[in-house]
C-alpha cells in the first residue's frame, strides 16, 4: 500500500465498461515521514468516497482489482481508506 493525496478528479464519458459509474481520481503518492510529494501523479478508482485534498491509502496490482471486486477490471490503483491521523516514529 501506498499513501497518496488527493489532488484531482477525472470525468471521463468515454470509457471501459468496467469503469462505468467509478470515481475515478488523481493522487499524489507521498513520503509517510514528511509528507512531501514522492514520484509522479497517479489515477486511482475511488472505492471510499474521498475528497480532492484528503490523505488515502492506495493499492495497486491485483490488489486493486480484488478492491473493486473485479478480476477483470483494467484498473492499477485503487483508493481504499481514507487517513485520519498517520504518526510515524
């Protein structure tokens, strides 16, 4: 798993059937000590609902798709929490 924020959405009204009625949005992965950007942006099916500027936890891989129950949905990310409170020592 990953942690990421949430820094965008992504209305797409073309697209895999899989992914019909999905939301769908753009993360930005980050270091869990600092909290500083880490690596490039992502997208990410939102299985939790969360906000543009909330802190998730993310799988990716088959991972994701178990998340969104769909072996066969062409999906790399999934968001599924949402952090409240993260202390790292």
């Amino acid at each position: 798993m990953i942690i990421a924020r949430v820094i965008g959405t992504v209305v797409a009204t073309r697209k895999h059937e899989n992914l019909v009625g999905s939301k769908i949005q753009v993360i930005q992965p980050l270091d869990p000590r600092t909290e500083e950007p880490q690596g490039g942006t992502l997208v990410a099916i939102d299985a939790v609902g969360a906000g543009v500027g909330e802190r998730v936890f993310v799988v990716q891989g088959s991972g994701a798709r178990k998340a969104v129950d769909d072996d066969g949905c062409p999906v790399d990310a999934t968001i599924i929490g949402i952090i409240d409170e993260l202390n790292v020592q």
